[in-house]
C-alpha cells in the first residue's frame, strides 16, 4: 500500500530576504550571481555563467509565451580574483542576498543544481545554488540538459515557488482507469514515453534489462529507472524532464498530470505549474510582448568585491543615559569590535546627537592591538537630543576619507529617541551604495528607522530595555560579514542572562562541537557593581579557569572576557558565576567562536521571519535553517524566543516535523507559528538550537534539477553513468553535540486591537493526512493541529469523503460526512488516529474514495480543508494475471483449492491464477479488493 500526499497553500508567506530583483516590462533586472569567495579564479565560470544566461533568456521567454526574459544581471567576482578594469564595485549587493550563488558542494556527490525553498506553492524561494563542475564540466549535459534549460527550472523554482514533477522518493505510481491498474513513472506530462529499465555494472562494464518485479511484494524491484525515449512530441513539462529536446513549456491545465506522485501535485493542490505562474504578481504585472524573441540581450555588471568597511553610527544623546543604555552599548559594542567583526576589515566609528562627531577614522583591523584601541572611541556619556541624518552624513564622511565612492561599505546605525528629520536623508541614504544595519534601542527609537535597512538591504535589529534578554549583545553579534566566507565569521554558541540574588550562583554548560573552536571567547557581563563576580570555568578535559584568568578592562569594568589559546577543546564547558555584590544583578554569559578549520563547514543557524511587518490578525511564521555547508542538519532541538515592545518575552519550539507551519518534513528549516501578539510596534526574535549527538544527521536538498538516467535513442538505451550517492556514514553528521544561538532581526506589527485579543486564529491546515484500508475498514492518521494554529489544542474534527477529488477540495460541506463523534483532538503535534468504516457507499470495481479533513476551534473558527487522500479500489480481470504485476500495492499468496481458508483475506490477490481455476476460485478473486492509496 502506497500513501502520497496533497498539501494546499495557507499563506503567501514572504520568505524570499534580500533579493533585489525587479521586473520592468517583462524583463527581470537587478539578478545577482555570486561567485563564492573560496573558488579558485577561473574566468570560464564567469563567461558560462553569462552563456547560460543569455540562452536561458530565450528559453524563458518563448515557455512563458512571450511574456518573461532576462535583461540585466550582476555577477559578484571575489575579492582574491586579479582586479580588472572591467570590474565595478559592489554597492548594496552581496554574496548572502545573491539570487544565485556558485559555490563547491560540501559532499562530494553534489553537482545537483537546486532551489532552496522554505514554504510551500506560490512563495519565493531562497536561492539556485549551482556548482563550478556544473558550470564547467560539459559532460553533464547528458543528464540535466543544456544550462539554459537548467536554470528556467530552477528561476521556476526560486521566482515562482513552483515543484519539481518528479519524485525520487516515489518514482511510480498506480493508475486505476476501467478498473485495471498499471504502473506509471511519476512524470508530466504522462504522454512522455519510454522504458523501465534495470542497469547492473560491475567495474566499467554494464548491462541494461527491463524491470522485474520483487517475489514477495510485486513491486518493481530496487533501482528500476524510466528511460525516456530521446525524441518525444509532447513538449510539456519544464519542471518535470527539460533536458528533453521537446520540452518547451512548463505542464498547464490541459497537460497536467493530476495522479502523478510528486511534489507540484503535493504542494500546489493538483494545480498545473503553469496555472500557478499565471497566478503570481509577475503575470498579473506583465503583459505578453509582441515579438519573437526577447526585446532585449541580456546585459552584464561584473562586480568585485572589497575589504569590509563599517563604520558605527552611534547614537548619544540626552535619553541613552536612562536604563543604562551607555553601559550596555559599550559593553555589546565592543563585543563586536574584539570577537565579531572579522580580521582584515577597516572600522570607525561615529557619535551624535544634535550634531555628530569623528571618533575615529576607519582603521584596518590586522591584530589585537587594533582591536582594543577602537574600542577606546565607544561613548561613556549621554547628552543632547537627537538628528539621525546628521550621524549617518558623518558616518558617510569617515567612509569616503579612505574611500573614492561608498559603494559596498556598511553603517551600523543605533538609536534609541524620535527624530522629525529623518526623511530628509532617505534619498540620500538609498543612493549611497551603502548598507545600512539598523538597531533600535527601546520602546522609543524612531518608527521610521527601518526604512534605512529596507532601502539598503541592511539587516534591522530591536533591543529592548530587558537586560536578561542580552538582545542589545545579539544584536551586535549579528552583524557578520555578508561575503559567504563562512570560515571567517564570528559563531554564537551561547547568549543568556538572568538576575542573580546575593551570594547565588548562575551556573551551565556550553558545547564546543568539532566544527568550531579557533577565536573562542567565554565573556561575563553583569549591570549593578564594579568588581566581577566570582567566575570558575572547566573545559572537558578538567583544566579551570578563575576569575583571576579573565581581563576586565579599565574601559569597560562590567565585563570580563576569557579568550581560549589556539583551538578550544571539543566537549561541554561548565561555569559557575558568583554574585558577590550587595544586592541582585544580571549576569550573562556570552560564548562566540570560529570555524575550526578550513576544510569543514561549522554548523549555522539562520533565523528569520516570513515578514518585516505584518497586519494582524495574519500570524507570523518563524523559521530557524539549521545546516552544515549546504547540507540540512535533522533532529536538533530549535527553540525561539519573541520578544514585545511591551509585555513579556514568548518562547516557542520549532519543529521541522512536515505539519502546522513547517511545509517539508526533514529539510532542516524548523518553523513555528507566532499569534502571540502584545500590541503593535517592534518584536526581536532570538533562536537557540541544541544538538546531540545521535539525533543529528544530514540530507541532501530537495527542489533539484533531474538526474536524467539515460535516453532511448533509435531504439537503442543509452545509459548515463549511475548517479553518484554518498553513503551512510558520509551523510551521517559526525558532529556530537553542539549549541548554537542566533539572532533573527525584528520585524513590525499593525493593527493589533487596544483593548484586548479576541480569539480570531483557527486551527492551522493538517497537511500530513495519510490513509491505509485494514479489512473493511479505513485508518486515517494526521498530526493534530491546535487551536490558534499549531498551539494548544482543537475542540473537533470533520471528516468527509467524495468519489471526486475536485468537489471534496471545492465544496467540503457538501462532502458525505463521516461520524466523528467519538473522535476527541489531542494536543497540537500529537500524532493522531481513527478507524471507520465507510458507510452509504458502493464499492465497485475501480472505485476511488477521497478523503479530507478540517479541525474546529472552540469559537467556531475552522481550519483550511486538509490535504487530500485516495483509496482506490480494484478487483483483476477474470484472466490469468501477469506473473509481474507491477503495481504499488499490498500483494498476498493465493492459496490453492485444496487449502482455501474458511476466511477470506481482504488484501488484494495479485499472484497468478490458472484459467482452469474452480468457480469458486474466480469467485474469490472477483471479491477481493485492490487498495492504493495516494498520499499527496
């Protein structure tokens, strides 16, 4: 028995961060390619990028019927290339916010070009990720096609949050037309044609047979592959095979393959992938352009990256001396000055207040001695009012003392108070070339703030006046490098505060895993005395550290700083900290490393939102990507905390477990929904991810071009070389236990009611509905949603069933309905379940019974109608079956005459049958029934 799925869309959800493409008349603009910085220089990279691009556009336009092609495109060049003149300076753009990045894969095995997608149909993707061997190596031309071809797939991908149309995890599926059954490759269209085939090697030497089914279960054996015929009619579908030579267009409504098993069909509700490019903004926006080709050639900027140069735009007056802001912005800054930014940047900084004032000039950072001067300049005092475009102007003036222009430089921009006057810089601002990082401090900081980072493609951080929170630290140690030189950044292990009463202790335990460990700092902050609390740290291997071990500088005499000699042991870290004042204080600890070495990816965490602002009563989705190198990272414990303008922080754990929020089981994005509103203004969101040692694991990416096994060419197989897979132990991650934290931005709320929430949020969709017949009976299992989405707990279910897919989807209520009056909702995540039998229906040969299902809160408000499954009923032919029926069902020895039980099974019979066989027999076989059951 066999079970797909079918999910439908709950939300456009926003997820796509920092891509600046634009669409102007059917032309996209502002398309970034990223070359990583860790490439050796090779400029055939660049000039196939530009080949493939130029195809590609072509390719688009004539597959979107005349509407869509590519016009402008920036291609980032790292800063190790040789410099040429042709190379311009980056401005805003960088390697984290590329649409596309070309970078080694971290496995071997993985010249798979994919789309990182977070949500589900109709939502932007993150990136394209394409290898140089992918760019370089013409021999895989066989298997995913010319590379024009290969990137529409993915732009379908990444643009229009479209799926692939085929299914490595469910390569067949069962059809049941007339009441026979035959297998089919999960495929669109199903007019492509060709074979089954089973390819053996031993050494270079390899045969090719057709597919056998398996003995005991009927099903085709292991490794069975389709093999398309070369030279096909049917020119649909670019998500599903566009290495073809025929394929030019993406499946529509009269082409799409509805009973094919694959993730399009699963996503998107069984909708074409054409009719969900019809439906996004870009085809409401564009009209067709009359023409044959593209109006316009692609056009090229070759843009070199350069040193990092950020300069701290501080803000110091007259309110930050309240709730010891100056305190605390000297403590997180010069975290970031001594352990985040990265060695080989230049910084400044700036302060103001009504007028702004040069503390320093940008210095490179090139030893430790740099480090501790600058942090000389950070502010002790307050005073003044406040003029933010006269801080930034300054901040701009201290860039262009070193530099010609300030294209690709950053301002990292802090204020806590209102200012009027802001809008007089804003086209200044977005006409820089600079990046603007944005942090507001308190209840107070200026609500236009965020349009600074908006423009800019800067991140934008809030802190509250919460000192437990240490969100003012995280900010600040989130602001790493956006180059893509992971090995270079700055990783947050740990970050947590908590008030300390007289001679308590604050004790814990951080993980230094084997991926991190270079620039290791243990750092102790605490608000109220002078003198340091007692501080005792043991590495794994039993050495201590003391107080007498960590520098407390003159400067800044609440913090005292630990940094480990070469690279920090692997294994937990225990501390316990003292107060020794005369009254409670908070007391932090703050852990930050780097990558142990060169040739392996430590494990990152990213945190972000599906919106900067968001108008209630929509909920906010959070998402944590968990992953080493590009590979997901599975089963780590994901916590996130959400922090208010007003009101206490929420903490909620995110799952990525396929159900609520989270759209793909395994793929190491953990998601959670976030209703838990306290009033409009500015939120921050902090993530926490722990791992152990045997939860941990890796997968590859979903969302990848097709690795075609061969063609069948004038008759002829013509096979490719086997797809390269890693094995076991190559993708189990050999990572032990870690910690991470990481800071997620903030984002905004409108529209929250004054006076109170009234419930108003309905259960979340089930989107993992499954089914399986046992007898005469059907067994339905789903994962409970909760009674604001994924929190809390449903007061009932509905259940319906329809011989039409269509009308169980488009009318529910009109749906027969199955009685669930004994069917009490479990806790949102619970797994849950419920037998019946079905009733009122007549069950004939080739029968298909869907079914689906929505929750219902306690205020009446109802869920969106679930996923949808199938069971299909089939009774054989009289005739002698096949002696391989190559169906995906429940298969059961036939007994003979002599032996037949005195009970009938209610499994479908598949072996072969005499024609000779007794009425009896036939009689038997008639009144048994074939259940297939389609998950989607």
């Amino acid at each position: 028995m066999r079970v797909f799925k079918s999910l439908v869309l709950l939300f456009l959800l926003l997820v796509v961060r920092g891509s600046m493409v634009q669409l102007k008349n059917g032309g996209y603009e502002d398309i970034v390619i990223a070359i990583n910085p860790e490439l050796s220089e090779d400029h055939n990279i660049i000039r196939n990028i530009q080949d493939m691009v130029k195809e590609a556009s072509t390719y688009l336009f004539n597959a979107t019927k005349q509407r869509f092609f590519f016009k402008a495109v920036k291609i980032i060049i790292p800063l190790h290339w040789l410099p040429k003149p042709e190379y311009l300076s980056v401005k805003t753009e960088s390697y984290d916010k590329a649409d596309v990045i070309v970078a080694n894969p971290y496995l071997k095995y993985g010249d798979d070009p994919y789309t990182l997608q977070y949500g589900g149909c109709g939502e932007k993707g993150r990136y394209i990720h394409f290898t140089p061997d992918f760019l370089l190596n013409d021999n895989l031309y066989n298997i995913y096609g010319s590379r024009a071809k290969v990137f529409v797939h993915e732009w379908a991908h990444l643009r229009w949050g479209v799926f692939d149309e085929y299914n490595n995890d469910a390569p067949f599926y069962v059809s049941v037309n007339s009441g026979k059954a035959s297998v089919e490759a999960t495929r669109c269209s199903a007019d492509i044609t060709g074979k089954y085939i089973v390819q053996s090697c031993t050494g270079n030497s390899c045969t090719t047979r057709e597919c056998k089914s398996d003995e005991q279960t009927k099903l085709y054996e292991a490794g069975c592959k389709f093999v398309p015929e070369k030279t096909q009619n049917a020119p649909a579908s670019i998500m599903y095979m566009q290495s073809l030579p025929s394929v030019v267009e993406f499946c529509d409504q009269s082409t799409h393959n509805e009973k094919a098993t694959n993730l399009q069909n699963k996503m998107c509700n069984y909708h074409s992938t054409w009719e969900v490019i019809m439906n996004s903004p870009d085809f409401s926006n564009t009209s067709p352009i009359n023409s044959a080709s593209p109006p316009f050639e692609t056009s090229f900027s070759l843009l070199q990256t350069k040193d990092r140069a950020v300069c701290l735009v501080l803000d110091v007056s007259g309110s930050m001396a309240g709730n010891n802001r100056i305190k605390r912005l000297k403590q997180a800054a010069e975290i970031f000055l001594l352990q985040i930014i990265e060695t080989g940047s230049w910084v400044g900084i700036v302060t103001f207040h009504s007028t702004a004032q040069i503390e320093t000039y940008l210095q490179q950072i090139i030893n430790e001695n740099v480090r501790q001067d600058l942090t000389k300049y950070l502010p002790i005092s307050a005073g003044g009012g406040t003029n933010i475009c006269t801080g930034v102007r300054k901040g701009f003036e201290v860039i262009k003392q070193k530099y010609s222009n300030l294209y690709g430089s950053e301002i990292v921009l802090l204020t806590d108070g209102e200012d009027g006057g802001m809008s007089s810089c804003l086209t200044e601002v977005k006409n820089s070339g600079s990046i603007i990082h944005t942090i507001a401090l308190g209840p107070n900081a200026a609500p236009e703030l965020e349009q600074f980072s908006n423009m800019t493609g800067g991140l934008r951080f809030y802190a509250t006046d919460t000192v437990d929170s240490n969100s003012l630290i995280d900010a600040f140690s989130g602001i790493s490098s956006g180059s893509g030189n992971i090995s270079e950044q700055s990783i947050q292990l740990e970050s947590t505060a908590q008030s300390v009463a007289v001679k308590q202790w604050m004790n814990g335990t951080v993980t230094v895993d084997s991926t991190v460990g270079n620039d290791t700092f243990f750092v102790v902050t605490w608000d109220r005395s002078t003198s340091s609390p007692d501080i005792l740290l043991r590495d794994p291997k039993g050495k201590e550290y003391r107080t007498s071990n960590f520098t407390v500088s003159d400067l800044n005499l609440r913090t005292a700083r630990l940094n480990i000699a070469g690279t920090a042991e692997v294994g937990d870290w225990y501390y316990w900290i003292q107060n020794k004042h005369t009254e409670s204080q908070v007391i932090s600890m703050i852990v930050t490393s780097r990558a142990a070495s060169l040739a392996v990816p430590p494990v990152t965490v990213k945190a972000l939102m599906n919106k900067d602002t968001n108008n209630f009563p929509n909920p906010m989705v959070i998402y944590a990507e968990v992953s080493q190198g590009f590979l997901p990272v599975l089963g780590a414990t994901v916590m996130a905390t959400v922090e208010p303008q007003t009101g206490s922080a929420v903490e909620l754990r995110l799952l990525d477990d396929g159900s609520g929020a989270d759209i793909t089981k395994n793929d190491g994005i953990y998601s959670k929904y976030f209703t838990s509103f306290r009033g409009n203004g500015r939120y921050n969101l902090k993530v926490r991810v722990q791992g152990k040692d045997k939860t941990v694991r890796l997968r590859r990416r979903q969302s990848r071009a097709l690795y075609v096994p061969g063609y069948i060419e004038n008759g002829e197989i013509k096979m490719n070389a086997p797809r390269p897979e890693p094995s076991d132990d190559e993708i189990q991650a050999k990572l032990g236990s870690f910690n991470r934290v990481a800071s997620g931005g903030s984002f905004v709320m409108e529209n929250v009611p004054s006076g109170g929430i009234t419930d108003v949020f309905p259960p979340c969709k089930i989107i993992d509905l499954e089914a399986q017949y046992e007898e005469d009976k059907i067994h339905l299992s789903w994962t409970a949603p909760g009674n604001d989405f994924d929190v809390g707990q449903a007061d009932r279910y509905i259940i319906k069933m329809s011989e039409s897919l269509l009308d169980l989807r488009n009318t529910f209520e009109d749906a027969t309905s199955v009685n669930t009056s004994s069917l009490v909702p479990k806790p949102a995540g619970t797994k849950e379940s419920f037998q019946f039998k079905p009733e009122n229906v007549t069950i004939e040969n080739g029968t298909i019974i869907y079914f689906a299902i929505r929750a219902i809160d306690n205020a009446s408000l109802t869920s969106e109608v679930s996923n949808v499954v199938q069971a299909a009923q089939f009774v054989p032919p009289k005739e002698s079956l096949p002696d391989t029926l190559p169906t995906e069902v429940i298969t059961k020895s036939v007994p003979t005459q002599e032996s037949l039980p005195d009970t009938i099974p209610t499994e479908v019979i598949t072996n072969s049958v005499p024609k000779q066989g007794s009425f009896l027999l036939r009689f038997l076989l008639m009144l048994s029934m074939t259940v297939s059951m389609f998950q989607y």
